[in-house]
C-alpha cells in the first residue's frame, strides 16, 4: 500500500512538470529545466555550506546532518540554478516572478528534503531505495524536485505568468 501511494505520490508531483510544458510551452519548458538545475544547485549549496560552516542543527530529529547554515546555501544555490536561465524566462515570465522563484526553489528544495527524510525515519529505513545506495536512494534525487515543481506550476499559474 505504501509503494502504492509513493507511485502516485511521485507519478502527481512530476506531472505539474508536464503541465508547464502544455501551459506556457518553451518557456514551459524552460521553466521546468530552471527548476530542475536550480533544485540541484541548491541541494549542492546547503551541503557545501552547511558542511562547512554548519553549526546550528536546523532539525535535528528528522535530518541530524542538515543546519541553519546550510538554509544559506540552499538559498544562494537556487539563485545561481536560476540565474543561468535569466534570458529564457524574464522576457516571458517577467523579473518579479523569476525572483519570487528563488524563495520557492530554496523552500521547497528544503520541505521535500524534509518530507522525505520524514518518511524514512517513519519507516525505518536510512534509503529510500536501493538504486542509489550512500545517497538515500533515488528519491533522495528528486524529492526536492517533487515540491519545488509542484509550487512551481501553481505560482506561475496564480501568478497569470506567461
């Protein structure tokens, strides 16, 4: 039941991806690749900070590893993720919505961090998957993915974006 409702769960996050490709086209599209490389930047960037200057835990019984530094990092990695993606998105989408992406990108990369770190602690298990063992396991690759994408589609669809 469980696999079940990870398969959904997975299978609905990501289809908010496909919904800004039919939406808003290239820039759709564009919009998906931004969120994609911005999540991974950040992700990058609140391990490297938070390993290097990390100090205070930022929640200590769902992620021991994870700290406030880091939130730094995650921030600073999303606006760099984004910020190869300037030129495609502005012109559509406007600056005011491409730097509201940079607060989105950053929240989400850290609650879907959170949320899955949540949900192995739950279970019992340290990876979530054999795929990718050492890493947490393939959803420890995209779960930062899965809530940013998700905010992503209905920020620019409240928004009125493109």
């Amino acid at each position: 039941g469980m696999a079940a409702v990870g398969v959904i769960l997975v299978s609905v996050m990501l289809a908010h991806g496909v919904a800004l490709g039919v939406e808003h086209g290239e820039a759709g599209i564009a919009l998906v690749l931004a969120l994609g490389v911005a999540c991974a930047f950040s992700d990058v960037g609140a391990f490297v900070v938070g390993r290097t200057f990390g100090r205070t835990p930022l929640a200590p019984r769902l992620s021991p590893n994870k700290t406030r530094e880091g939130v730094v990092g995650n921030v600073l990695g999303a606006a760099l993720g984004l910020a190869a993606f300037v030129p495609a998105l502005v012109p559509v989408f406007g600056w005011p919505f491409v730097l509201a992406l940079v607060p989105l990108v950053a929240g989400g990369s850290l609650w879907g961090d959170l949320l899955e770190s949540a949900a192995k602690r739950e279970a019992g298990v340290k990876d979530a998957g054999a795929w990718l063992p050492g890493f947490g396991g393939i959803l420890d690759r995209i779960d930062s993915l899965l809530v940013t994408m998700a905010l992503g589609f209905w920020i620019a669809r409240l928004w009125g974006a493109g």
